[in-house]
C-alpha cells in the first residue's frame, strides 16, 4: 500500500498528536479510567476524520461506532475486556473497507491477527514509500530546500549567541530551559502506541483469506459407519441416562447423599468434569455428525443426537446448579460468576451445533453465530461490575447479618477494591457483632481512601466510583463512623493473613480520617 500526499502526512500528524496525547493521560499513571476514555476517543476521533473509506462503509461505520460507545464505556469504568472490545471494534472498521462483504469469524480472525503482526513494520514500510516517492518526485529540489536553509538557521543561531552574550535577561531565558530526560520506558511507550495509532490510520490486512474448514459431507474415517454412530449414541445415551438420574436424585429432589460424601463434596467435584463431558460431546456432533452427511440424513441417528443434546443440556443445568448450592453454602465470587457464565455459553454451544445439524447451516454460520454469543457475554462483563455483584450477594447472605450464608469474608472484600464500598457502607449500618463491625468498617476506610486517592488524580477518575462514594456519604451520612478498635492498615491485612483476635482495645479517642493503604505484609 503506497503512502499517499498530503493524506499520509495529515495521518502522520494526527498520529503525533494521538502519542502526545497518550503520553499526557497514561504514562505513568496509577490508575486508568478518564485517561484511557479520552485517549480512545481521540483514537477514534483520528480514524474517522482521516478514513474517509470508513464513512462510506455500513460495516466500519458500525464498527466505528461501537468503538466510540466502548471509549466512553471506559471513563465510567475503564476494564481490560471493555477496552480489547474497544481495540477489535476499531481494527474491524479501519479493516472492514478493503474486506469483502459477508465474511465470517474465521476469515476475520486471520484478518485481524495479520493486521495486528502487520503493525510491527508498517511504520518503517510507510516511511520507505515516502523516501522512494521524495526520490522520484524531487530529489533536486529537497537537497535545494536544505541548502536553502543552511544560511538562515545559522545566521540566526549565530545573532542569537551574540544577542544571548550581551543580554543577561536572554542569557537566563536560555538558562531555564531544560529539555526532558530522555527514559527508556518512556520511549518503549512511544513506541507502543504509535504501532497501536498507525495500525487503525494505516491499516494492513489480507489480501486473501484461508477458506472456512468446511465440516460438511461425509466423514472417511475406517470404522466410522452410520451403524457405529447408532451404537455409540445409544451408549452414550443409556450412561448420560444413568448420571442425570443419580443428580435428580441427590442434587435435585435434595434426598440425603451415600455415607462419606458431603454435600459441598458432591456440589463441587463434579462442575469440571462434567463440562468437559458436556464439551466433548459437542465435538462429537460437530466432527461425526455433519450436515449433508448419509449419517446425519439418517432419521435414527437425528432421533437419537436430539435425545442425547437434550441430556447434555439436563447435565449443563445439573452443573450449574451444583455451582449454585455450592455457592449458597460457601459464598459468592467473581470467579463462580465467570463459572455460572462459562456453562450458559457451553449451553449455548450445544443447541447451536444441533441447529446447525439438523437445519443444515453452514460452518461459517456456526462460527458467526457463537462468536456473537461470546460477544455480547463479554459485552454484559464490561458493563456489568461483577465484583459489586458479589460483594452485595455475600453482604446479604453472610451469616454476621441474618443471613443463612457463612460468616462475612472482610478480606475477600477489601480485595474488590471500590465495587465492595456501597455493599460494606450497607453492612455498616446494620447491628453487627463488634468483631465484625470492626473488620467492616476497617475494610471499607480501606477500600475509601484507596478510591479517594485515585479520584483524586484527575486521570484515573471513574466516572462509577464517584457515584459509589455519593451512595456511600448518603448512607452513612459522611465518610461513616471511626474505627471501633486500634487497628491499623498494617494490622487489618496481618489479621487476614492470620486470623482476627476476638478482642481488641477500644479506642479512646477514635481516630477521625479514614485509613490509607499501605503495603502489604511480604511485598
């Protein structure tokens, strides 16, 4: 792709002012949240106005668009998943111009990962265009615009010494002038983000793409016969039969387990080992059962894959509710959330390669169809705060507070940072045990000062945190009442680590601000 004049030089001068930008709002920063969102928008901004190919497009107008929408996602809380959202959203609409039309996943997939190895070299490629197009174009007259210049810049050099020397006030002028140290990571950040920058200005994809693998016909595989399929899913069926029915009895009606096997035992072992059942048995259709195939054609075999999904999709539901009781026994976390997640796409996985089966869709479709699934989970995960999910759900369920859940896990709490401040301030208010309402209010002066710090810096404030510190100052009616118990950071996060005495001297009198973070104990 040759560098175009002037289009390359608007593009390479928006992509300094991007790198400037980036070097104002996230080099060396504590913490990200207005800082990325205006860097997004200021990447966004860039591509449209010098992509003209985009605005002409339905597809990277769309895709432009929801890399906007994710920009601003992040100044209400910046997100790793929210902003690698953001990044193949703006790789589809600088791409999606040069792409042919109704392209699936795969072909995209190869386009996006040559566009991001592209990237690597596309600078020093663009920079060797202009230098071969300076060469053709006007050798003659770049060396007479240097020469041209030599006069001025020394002269003036020269009269400003002079001028410098007989002038104290110039003299000091250039005095204070200090030019900035030139760091190492600094530069490598540079670096970095001018690759990100002219990756979306300059694109580079595929001219050609790998043909999707098709997984239709029949399967030549010695053994592999319409009779040995039969077999094999009446097997499959009779064993899947026999475990939903061990978990109709024992996890769904709640009759008492065998001797030896607790319930959490028997909640919790089985969630790995039957999804991966469940995975298996997905391949399975997908690879020996293929559409247009004399295997799929056949009725018995249809009958029984639908019979057999159908048991896979009972063995799903029975994971995700040992997942649940284990997590009503226990407690809640962002980890079992991503779990209970994990086994609703694996659901999903399951109707979609039937329906492909047994409607005859194509490979493409199935991918397409399961990378919008993932999609719009990833979406819901960077706009939903699955950390203050949890912090609620174990607020409410703990034991310290009327719940029928375990005792309250303070520490697991403070390590959610601001989505546990509002579900804390909440638990604050109501009578709790002094040794709890200690810890509680110990973790949530944590948990403020730390966010009132990084509110504080203008770059990394969020827009979500202030909301939570509002909600906070109106239910306790300030920064909330001073610590009950001589307890410093430094202690709350040793009583973590080795358990909270139960008591603890009174403090007199209480301490006003509320704790700072400090570092923790080993690192």
């Amino acid at each position: 792709m040759r560098a175009r004049l002037p289009s390359f030089w608007i593009k390479a001068v928006l992509a300094v002012a991007v790198v400037a930008a980036a070097d104002v709002l996230l080099f060396d920063v504590d913490g990200l949240g207005l800082n990325l969102g205006l860097f997004s928008l200021a990447l966004v901004a860039a591509v449209g106005l010098t992509n003209s190919a985009i605005r002409r497009h339905r597809l990277a107008m769309l895709a432009l668009a929801a890399a906007a929408l994710l920009a601003a996602l992040q100044i209400e809380r910046a997100t790793f998943i929210g902003w690698l959202l953001f990044a193949v959203a703006m790789a589809v609409a600088a791409l999606a111009p040069r792409a042919p039309q109704g392209q699936d996943g795969w072909r995209w997939f190869q386009r996006l990962i040559a566009g991001g190895l592209k990237a690597l070299v596309g600078p020093p490629l663009d920079v060797r265009d202009v230098l071969k197009v300076r060469a053709r174009h006007g050798p003659i007259r770049l060396t007479l615009m240097i020469a041209g210049a030599v006069l001025p810049v020394v002269g003036g050099v020269v009269f400003v010494s002079l001028f410098a020397a007989a002038n104290p006030v110039i003299d000091e002028a250039f005095g204070a002038i200090r030019l900035p140290e030139l760091q190492i990571a600094r530069l490598v950040f540079w670096i970095m983000v001018t690759l990100i920058v002219w990756a979306v200005l300059r694109p580079r994809g595929l001219r050609r793409t790998l043909k999707t693998p098709g997984l239709d016909g029949d399967l030549n595989v010695p053994g592999v016969t319409t009779g040995s399929i039969v077999a094999s899913l009446v097997v499959f069926n009779l064993i899947f039969a026999v475990q939903n029915g061990l978990d109709i009895a024992f996890l769904w009606s709640g009759a008492g387990l065998p001797k030896g096997v607790s319930f959490s035992e028997y909640a919790h072992r089985g969630a790995e080992p039957l999804i991966a059942t469940a995975l298996l048995a997905g391949l399975f259709v997908l690879v020996f059962l293929r559409p247009s195939s004399a295997t799929a054609d056949s009725r018995p075999v249809r009958m029984l894959v639908t019979v057999w999904v159908a048991q896979n999709l009972f063995l799903v539901a029975s994971t995700a509710l040992r997942t649940i009781d284990y997590i009503e026994a226990y407690s809640l976390t962002r980890m079992r959330i991503a779990a209970l997640l994990w086994i609703a796409l694996v659901a999903t996985g399951l109707i979609l390669v039937t329906w492909r089966l047994l409607r005859g869709k194509s490979s493409g479709w199935l991918i397409n169809a399961n990378l919008i699934a993932a999609g719009v989970v990833l979406v819901v995960c960077s706009v939903v705060d699955l950390g203050a999910i949890t912090a609620a759900w174990n607020v409410r369920h703990a034991r310290d507070v009327g719940g029928q859940g375990v005792e309250l896990d303070v520490c697991y709490l403070e390590t959610l940072g601001g989505a546990a401040l509002v579900p804390l301030a909440e638990a604050e208010r109501r009578s709790l045990p002094p040794m709890t309402a200690a810890k509680v209010t110990a973790a949530r002066q944590l948990i403020l000062g730390d966010t009132l710090r990084k509110q504080g810096a203008w770059r990394g404030w969020r827009f979500r945190d202030a909301r939570r510190i509002d909600r906070m100052r109106e239910l306790l009616g300030g920064d909330g009442r001073p610590m009950p118990f001589a307890m410093t950071a430094g202690d709350f996060y040793k009583y973590c680590a080795a358990g909270f005495p139960s008591e603890m001297p009174p403090v007199d009198p209480p301490p006003a601000a509320p704790l700072t973070r400090s570092p923790k104990p080993g690192t």
